[in-house]
C-alpha cells in the first residue's frame, strides 16, 4: 500500500504500459519479494515482460497490477511520487554519508596540520638555538 499522498504532491499520469519491477512491487504492495516472484511464475500478470539486458529484471504493467487487485486504480497515480519520494531519500542518505566522510577527513587533516605546525615551530627554535651558539 503507497504512503498517502502530501500537500503539495503532483499526482502523476500513468500510461497502461508504464512498468515496476518485482522489488518495486513488492515494496509497493507491503509483500515479501518470495511471494511477489511465486505470483509472477502463476502468471498473475499476463503483460509482464523480462528484459533482455544486464540480470534480466522483470517488468509489470501497473495496469496488470490493477487488474489483479494488487493495486487501486486511484494508488496508480501515486506510485511515481512514492518512488520519486524513494529515490530522493537514497540520495540523501548518500549524500549524508559522503558528509559525514568527508567531515571525518577534515579532522584527520586539521590533527595533520596541527602536528606540522608544531614540527615547523619546534625546528624554527632549533634553528634559532643553534645559530645563536
């Protein structure tokens, strides 16, 4: 079941033919990915499609998930803005880590600076004690 939709979403229009894959189904649905695939091998979807690239990803029609009662005619409408929603919050969780990365590697190179600034000032008064000897 998709997450109602919030003020100021933008319902998105659906062709019949627009497709999701069985981890998007399963997501959508609230099912364990194991009954998602047992339903497309019992054919539950007539219109699913295999692609022929890369792992082979099955695609289904949301029309057929429609059909087939997996979805409400009036939820089609919200899956886009649901993955949409989805997607963006990836993207920040990785963004999240990268700053927290990159926060970790300033740290590191303002201890560096530091302990160099104390090597420079340390030889600057060997330098200046041994010249006066």
């Amino acid at each position: 079941m998709t997450a109602p939709m919030k003020p100021g979403d933008t319902p998105a229009s659906y062709s019949p033919g627009t497709t999701l894959t069985l981890s998007e189904i399963a997501d959508l649905t609230g099912r364990d990915i194991k009954t998602i695939k047992t339903w497309r091998a019992a054919n539950r979807w007539p219109n699913a499609v295999q692609d022929q690239a890369g792992r082979k990803t099955w695609r289904v029609p949301v029309s057929d998930l429609a059909a087939a009662g997996d979805l409400e005619p009036s939820q089609i409408e919200q899956v886009e803005n649901e993955f949409a929603a989805r997607r963006e919050s990836k993207e920040t969780k990785a963004l999240r880590e990268q700053v927290i990365r990159l926060e970790e590697k300033l740290v590191a190179a303002h201890a560096l600076a530091d302990e160099r600034a104390n090597t420079i000032a340390l030889l600057k008064s060997l330098v200046r004690k041994g010249g006066a000897a």
